[in-house]
C-alpha cells in the first residue's frame, strides 16, 4: 500500500491517540505534496538507508550483551566451577543474582533514554558492563563472581529495553517485527559464537597462568569495551536529530508517522508526566504481554545457560558441546527471522507467537520422553525444535506490545515493565530448574517448561480475544459518536490506546 493511500484511509485507521490527530487539511496538503515526491522505490531506498545506520550497531550490541550474560554457561565446561569451589547451588545462585538488579533498573534505564541521549547512554552503560565483564576473569572465589555477576546485571539492564525502544520510534509498526528480529538474532548469534570463542579460547589455558574460562571473561569483556567505544560514535539517536538524513526526507519522515496507527517518531514534544508510565497506566494486554515474555524468557535462559551442559551430557567432550550449540542458534536464528518477516508481512502477530511455542512444546516433550542415553540423537534434535520456539517469540512479544501501547512514555515504561517481569522471574526459575542431580534426564526442567508453555499459548488466544472484543467495540462507539456529533479526541485527550480511534494489533 502507498503512502497516499494509507493518508486517504479512515479515522480509525489512521489515528493513534488524541495527541496524535488526523493530519488537519494543510498538514494532509504538505503530506500528500511528499509523498509524491517519495514513491515506493524512494521510499525503500529512504528505508534501506535508515537499516544500514541503525540496524548493525542493534544488533551488534546486543549480540555482545546476550554473549557477555550466558558465556558463564562456557565458562562452566572449563573449570570455573572447580577453580573457585563452587557447590553446583553456588553456581546457579551465580546465574541467578544476574536477574535481580537486571529487572529492577530496566524501567529507569529505559527512561534515562528520555534525558539522555540513546547513543551516551548506552555506549556508557557498555562501558560499564565491559569493565566488570574482565573483573569476572580475575574473580578469586564465591563472593567475587557473585558480585560481579551483579553488578554485570546493573549495567546490562538498559541495553535490550534501550535498543528495542530506540526501533519503535525509526519504524512503523509493519516495519517493526522483522527489524527487532534482526538484532534479537543476535542472541542465537551470540551462543554461536560464544560457542566458537569458548572452542578456540579452550586453547589458551594456562597462558600467564590464567586457566581458560578467565580468559573468556577476560578477551570478552576487552571486546565489549571497544565496541562501547564505537557505538558512541555510530548510534543514531533521533530521526530529528541525525545529519545524515536531509531536511526533507525528515519532514517525510515525521509526516508519514502520523499516518500509521503508531507515532513512533515524535520523541520530543511528549511531556514527562508520572500518571502516563505508573502500573494503572498499563492495560490488561501489557500485564499479559508481560506473562507470555515470563514464559519464553524462562525458557530462552534456561538452554542459553545449560545447551552446553546438556550437550555435554549426551555423551561428547567438553570442546565437541562447545561446538554442537553451533548449529542450534543458527537454526534458531534462521526460524526467527523467517517468523518475523511473515508477521510483519501479514501484520497479524498473534499465529506468529502460538506456532513457535508449539515447536518449543514439541521439543521439550522429546527431551522428557527420549532417553538421553539410548537415543542421545534424538534429544539433541530436540534442543533445535526448542531454540526454535523460544527465539522468535521475544521480538514477536515485543512488537505486540509495541504495536499496542500508545505515548512515548507509555510506552517505554511498558515495554520495560514487561522486560522486568519476564528477566526477573524468568531469568531466576530459567537459571535454577536444570538440576546437577538430575543430569543427563533433567525432568524437572522440562516437566515445569511444558507446564509453562501450554500456559503461556493459552495466554496468547486470550490476548487475541480481548484486543480483538475490543476493536469490535470501539468501531460501534466511533459510529455512535459520529452520529451525534461528539469529538471523541477531545473527550480521551491524553488517554493514548485508550482512544477509540486506536485500534489494536491482534
């Protein structure tokens, strides 16, 4: 669909919230005198620009964030258990600890992007978390990798809620999906390559005396601060603000937001005020948003920080594990962009949620009935059915939400509510339900990840029937309106999706 056919749809389609009307008749003039300037192949070109500044740097960050949390997971295989003493509960309480401070700074993080810009912010918060990454490799006993697992959990929490946020306000929410797909790859890409570093890192042990898994932490914290460094420089703050786009492709720009059912674009002019952002504020779909990320983010930790364990178990070396999680982030990685390319393609999201956690039921159903000892091939397989239904479903839980809360700040506070609830639980039951007692079966890993998969699918037909009950609703309420005469925007001024004219995304 054109530009000049989304500015000629109906109200209803149009309209995100009350502080974003319908483009009044010169603003529509000066629209509509655009975009016959931006035809669809200008348009693409202007998007395929905006992909090459923004999209490699995401992705890149995150790939380094998600590789520094859970190479703790390689670190295991090389002796970081035995080297520091740790009882196989001292080391999950070490996985734990992480998701403590990471939950709760993510809400504050998130709006620090709202005082500082995006590209100080995070190159900071990187820098941080790069230098306590190789204080890890120099950590001596218990308390030492608690507390730097801690304060890796501080600085790591603005990075995720940061960059998913930063996308919603370059992109339509047609756009949205497939692009933070992109850089959530970068976790399955991240355990493949942490797999591979952890493979050739093996081979440094012993040099200056320093065992392999101090290495890891050592080398790649070292990496992460380069790239914080870099990211200063490369990170796109604005659509207003960069000089790489000209004055009337930012024009275009900020025109064509008021078109789609989400101004994302329009940062600045929204006004701070509590009442937008605090728990009342949020609406039923986010509270169940927030649950369905609960359910893959317990799934998502737990194989990130056990694969190379389970592996392990199956019967191969520590270094062949290391190497077999390969091939099982880049399916995962292939399965999440294929799933988000078809949801933002369609512009439906909710079928792209339940079909991969259908695949990740299926898999965990495998791993509980195979034996890992007679058919340890089939268990391996069941790892990539599962990486494959955990994957896809963040980046398709994040543009739902996305797509369904209207106002900057809503919608920052839930999205990084949503992170919060779904790192905090998630991440704590995620790193504690692979039992050492129970290896190679670890039934009660995969017996709870059953359980929450069925949930979080029910969850998500629910979700699709409240949004779509209400859309119903609201078109009857925008005809009656209509009818007599009532001016809906100024009834629900600053009400943001609660605005009748708001239509949600099932």
């Amino acid at each position: 669909m054109s530009d000049k056919e989304i500015a000629e749809k109906p109200a209803l389609e149009q309209t995100e919230f009350a502080e974003s009307k319908p483009l009044v008749a010169p603003e529509r003039a000066e629209y509509e005198a655009l975009c016959e300037k931006f035809d669809e192949q200008r348009r693409k070109k202007l998007l395929r620009k905006i992909d090459l500044r923004l999209m490699p740097i995401l992705t890149l960050l995150y790939l380094v964030s998600y590789m520094d949390r859970t190479n703790i997971g390689n670190a295991r295989l090389l002796g970081l258990e035995t080297d520091l003493g740790l009882s196989p509960q001292q080391y999950n309480w070490a996985l734990t600890i992480f998701f403590f401070p990471y939950s709760f700074f993510e809400v504050p993080a998130n709006l620090m992007l709202k005082f500082l810009r995006p590209s100080l912010w995070l190159s900071l918060i990187m820098l941080f978390w790069g230098i306590t990454m190789m204080c890890m490799g120099w950590t001596q006993n218990y308390a030492g990798i608690l507390a730097a697992r801690f304060f890796l959990g501080v600085a790591e929490a603005g990075l995720f809620p940061g960059a998913t946020y930063i996308t919603t306000t370059w992109y339509r929410k047609n756009e949205l999906q497939v692009r933070v797909a992109a850089f959530y790859c970068a976790a399955s890409l991240a355990g493949s390559f942490s797999g591979l570093l952890a493979y050739g890192i093996g081979f440094m042990d012993g040099i200056r005396g320093y065992h392999g898994w101090r290495w890891i932490f050592i080398l790649e914290g070292l990496l992460t601060i380069c790239v914080a460094t870099a990211s200063y420089f490369l990170i796109s703050d604005t659509p207003q603000e960069v000089k790489w786009l000209t004055d009337e492709e930012k024009r275009y720009y900020v025109k064509q937001a008021f078109t789609d059912s989400k101004c994302y674009v329009s940062i600045s002019n929204y006004s701070f005020r509590v009442s937008r952002i605090i728990p009342r504020e949020l609406t039923s779909h986010a509270q169940l948003g927030a649950f369905m990320f609960f359910v893959v983010a317990c799934g998502t930790y737990a194989i990130s920080f056990s694969l190379p364990t389970v592996i392990n178990q199956l019967g191969y070396t520590a270094a062949n594990a290391q190497l077999l999680t390969i091939p099982v982030y880049v399916y995962a990685c292939i399965i999440t962009l294929v799933n988000a390319l078809s949801a933002d393609h369609f512009m439906i999201r909710f079928p792209h949620v339940v079909v991969p956690l259908c695949s990740s039921l299926t898999g965990f159903v495998i791993a509980l009935t195979v034996s890992p000892i007679e058919k340890p091939g089939v268990v391996y397989f069941s790892m990539f059915l599962i990486a494959g239904g955990l994957f896809p479903n963040t980046p398709a839980f994040v543009a739902w939400l996305s797509n369904n809360l209207a106002g900057q700040w809503k919608r920052a506070a839930g999205m990084a509510l949503e992170f919060t609830i779904g790192n905090c639980l998630g991440g704590v039951i995620g790193s504690n339900i692979f039992l050492a007692r129970e290896k190679p079966f670890y039934r009660t890993a995969y017996i709870f990840e059953i359980s929450i998969t069925c949930a979080g699918m029910v969850t998500a037909v629910l979700q699709a029937f409240l949004l779509w009950r209400t859309n119903t609703k609201r078109v009857e309420q925008v005809r009656k309106a209509e009818e007599e005469g009532r001016d809906l925007d100024a009834e629900f001024k600053d009400e943001g999706d609660k605005n009748p004219y708001f239509k949600y995304t099932l």
